[in-house]
C-alpha cells in the first residue's frame, strides 16, 4: 500500500492506493489536537519571545506526534496489507532551524507547513516506512505521463467509485503514491 498525504496547516487528506493504483481508503486526519495553533511560527507573531514562541513550537510538536502518530496507526490497521511508502509534500532543503531565522520573510510563511512534513516523516520512518517526497504542482501531471490513456480514469475515477469528497488534495495525493520518487 502506497499513501499519498497532502497535508495543510493542522490537518490532511490521506489517500491510499494498491499496487494497480486503485484507492483503498482515503481519509482526512487532524495533525494537531484541538485548542493549540496550527500555525505557531507564522500566526503567533504577537508572542512576547523567542522562548514563548520556542514552547509553543514544541508543545505542537509534540501534539503531532500524538495525534498524527495515531492517525497513522489507525490507517496501519485499517488497511488490507502493509504500508510500502509514504509520499508527502517536498520542503526546501535549506530551511533553517534557528526560531529568529525561521520568523522572519520569506520563512515564517513556510515554517510550519515544514514542521508538519518533517514530522509526518519522522513518524513514517518510525513506523519503518520509506517517505518519498512530491512536487505538489507537478504531481497530477507527473502521474499523467506515467499512466497514459489511464491518467483521467485512475485520477478523476475514484469520485465516480466513492462519492464524495474527491477533490484537488484527493487527485494530488493519490498522484504521488503513482510517480514515487
């Protein structure tokens, strides 16, 4: 089973495909538990410091672990067979890892998306599941040229099948399990 994630700020759309491309589950997930911010380096600006704004980072981080963590172990169970790869949005890899830098342009607007794909990662790879990254932009096309004539099919096919949500984040995740990487 290969599962596609496109993840935004506190949740995500988790799309799992077979080895012929079908959809096996599909599912939206919470990344963070209710009540902390989805968004600590970007919307908490108005923090007094670094320090408030370094333990909020970490008490999110933490609440990732958890709740994501359980989130994926929940698919683990649900799912017909094992997990082969996990398949999440590409980060830059330079970004920063020092607070000051990272509130500051043009970080600050990316930060915690990253901290949200570092983290999916770091529990994929504790579940020992190899994390392949995608190019957002390019994925839906990349998938096309792969599969041909079966693109519209095996992209656009699931809403017919399913129902109901089968939007941009379904298509775009079930993409990535199809070009790897």
């Amino acid at each position: 089973m290969r599962v596609g994630i496109a993840d935004h700020l506190g949740w995500a759309v988790v799309v799992t495909a077979d080895g012929e491309h079908r959809v096996v589950d599909r599912r939206r997930i919470e990344l963070v538990e209710p009540g902390l911010s989805p968004a600590p380096i970007h919307y908490d600006r108005g923090a007094s410091d670094d320090a408030t704004i370094e333990a909020l980072v970490a008490e999110v981080r933490a609440s990732i672990a958890r709740t994501a963590g359980a989130a994926l172990d929940e698919l683990a169970r649900d799912l017909p067979a094992p997990v082969e790869s996990v398949h999440l949005r590409a980060w830059p890899a330079d970004v920063p890892t020092d607070l000051a830098t990272l509130r500051g342009a043009p970080w600050e607007a990316r930060a915690d998306a990253v901290m949200y794909r570092t983290a999916l990662a770091d529990l994929a790879a504790e579940r020992g599941w190899p994390v392949a990254v995608y190019d957002a932009k390019r994925a839906e096309a990349d998938a096309g040229a792969l599969l041909g004539d079966r693109a519209h099919a095996v992209l656009h096919g699931p809403r017919a099948a399913l129902g109901a949500p089968w939007a941009k984040d379904h298509r775009v995740a079930l993409a990535a399990t199809i070009t790897g990487s």
